[in-house]
C-alpha cells in the first residue's frame, strides 16, 4: 500500500517524469531488507513514489544542524549577526573554560566545524566522540572536525545574539512559509541539557513529509511559492564544498556536500547532490541535476535500532537508476 504523502501532490506514474516505476519497486523491495522505516522520492516539485511511515514524527537527529544553519542565512542578511564575530566577543565560554586561542573562534568557523575547540559537549555518537580530537591539539580555522560543541554552541549564540527561541524562529520563518503540514514545536521540540557543557542541543522531530520540504525548499535557491524564504546566496554558500569529509565528500554550512561523485559508501551522486543528515539513517538528500529530493527515515526510537551509510549508499544506488543516472 502506498504511504500516505498528506498535502503532496503526486505524478500519475514515475514514468510521467522520467522515472522506471520498475526500478523504484525494486529499490523499495531492497529498503525492506534494511531497516528502512520511511522513503519519499520527490521530483519536479511532486512525489514520484513514496513508501512506509513517511507521516511519523521521528527524532531528525543532526539533521537540526541544517535547519539551524538557514536561520542563520535569514539573520545574517538582515544584519542581525555578523559572522566574523568572536566567542572571546560574544563573551561564549562553557563549564572547564575556553583558553584564548579558542576564544579567537569565529561564528563561520562553527558553522563550518572548523572552530578548534574541543570541549566536551555530549548529544553525541559513537563515531563523533571516536573522531574527536584532543583539546587545544588545533586553531581556529586550521581542522575540520563534526564537532558537536560548535553545533550546540552555535544554538546558544543564536538565541543569545538574535534574542529568539529556535523553534519557535524556525516555525515562524521556514515551517510556516514553506507549508510543514505537521510539524508543531510544542509536541516536536525540546531543548536537551548537557551534563559537560553549558550549550544545549536542540533537538526536532519531523515527518518524512515535512523534510521533503525543507529539501525542496534548498533544491529551489531558498524560493517557496514565489517568496525567497532562505537567501539564495545563503543557499549556495552553505552547500559549498569547504572542507574535504572523507567518505562523505565535502562539509559546508551544516550540510554535507558531494565531492566528484563521492557522497556515500557504494555510489556515484550526479554533480551538485548535497545532504543534511542524521545519526541512525535520517537524510534529506538534495539532487539538482535530477530536480529531486529523497528523504529516508529510520525508527530510531527503538534502542540499537540504525543503518550504516553504506547501507544507505546501497539504496540511494537503486533509487538513482530509477531516474535514468
């Protein structure tokens, strides 16, 4: 039985659009091998096929990174925040003390990961705390690392600097212009205190549904229904290959950006594809030169309950031959 895709609109068949529906059953039948709890492919501005519980509020996990990352491209061409200020001058600090060096740390260098500093902080994964250099082993600018303390920290310098509650400047400057159809902050949002840093992390829920938009909203320059919600430069500069990330390709604003053709384990991503991703298999991967989204969803509710990216690779691969790439 089809998924139920809520206020999308859909094409008649994936043929209509270029896309082999046989190809699509297939990459449906292997997600079900994989722990896939929820798939949207969206084409064109509709949805070409879409499966499993697209319309369940799951934890998006550090996909929030990316949704931080806009609002901070609204502020910042308003002049609300000037990216080129210090911690040491916002007066950022946390529990064991920042030295001066790491005080040097700009904003665009935590939203770029690149700050240097490496104080504990927590919400964390496995590979992120295995990653994770030791304190004061680099400067400002000079390493990039998937840090999570510049992620948190950035929250407390958005709230601090803005004057705004993050949930509730998302819902009212993206959520709602955008049409999330059921994203309630209320019921998806609550900030999560840390036992080793002062910097919270800031947590979302979100339907499969509501990804896609936000993913569409970023394939159409920041332009929703004819109103430019995120800046267009903001849109371009944040997907931008900054630093090389490995397997991954490239980081930039918040987002993980492909690096000829390397963006997951086992596949080749056109030219341009770009993601923001979250621990256990939650992505919302961009795709230009296709003109498509693809949301993926994993029941990370459940303790234990997660998909490498490699086994992600495997289906984005499937998915991509449907389109013809």
């Amino acid at each position: 039985m089809d998924a139920d895709i809520g206020g999308w609109a859909r094409w008649q068949s994936p043929e209509q659009v270029g896309w082999s529906g046989a190809r699509l059953a297939e990459a449906r039948a292997f997600s079900g091998t994989i722990n896939t709890a929820g798939v949207m492919v969206v084409a064109g501005g509709k949805v070409v096929d879409a499966w499993g519980e697209v319309g369940r509020h799951y934890n998006v996990h550090s996909i929030r990174k990316s949704f931080l990352s806009a609002l901070y491209g609204i502020h910042e061409a308003d002049g609300r925040i000037d990216l080129e200020a210090t911690l040491g001058a916002l007066g950022i600090d946390d529990k064991e003390g920042l030295s001066e060096r790491e005080t040097l740390a700009s904003v665009i260098q935590l939203l770029a990961a690149r700050s240097g500093v490496y104080h504990p902080s927590g919400y964390e994964s496995p590979n992120m705390l295995a990653i994770k250099p030791a304190r004061h082993s680099s400067g400002p600018g000079v390493t990039w690392c998937y840090n999570n303390w510049d992620f948190n920290a950035l929250g407390t310098i958005f709230r601090q600097v803005i004057g705004a509650d993050i949930y509730a400047d998302f819902k009212a400057r993206i959520a709602d212009a955008i049409g999330m159809e059921d994203h309630e902050p209320s019921r998806d949002c609550g900030y999560v205190p840390l036992e080793a840093s002062i910097h919270p992390a800031y947590p979302f829920r979100m339907t499969a549904r509501d990804l896609a938009r936000f993913g569409e909203l970023f394939l159409r320059g920041g332009v929703w229904g004819g109103r430019q919600v995120v800046p267009a430069a903001w849109v371009a500069a944040s997907v931008a290959p900054i630093s090389d990330a490995g397997l991954a390709g490239s980081y930039g604003y918040m987002w993980w950006v492909a690096r000829d053709g390397i963006h997951f384990p086992g596949v080749r991503v056109p030219e341009g594809t770009y993601s923001a991703r979250g621990a256990g298999g939650h992505y919302i991967v961009v795709l230009p030169k296709l003109d498509a989204v693809v949301v993926h969803r994993v029941d990370t509710d459940v303790p234990g309950n997660a998909m490498s990216s490699g086994r992600f690779g495997a289906l984005l691969r499937r998915i991509l031959a449907a389109s013809g790439v």
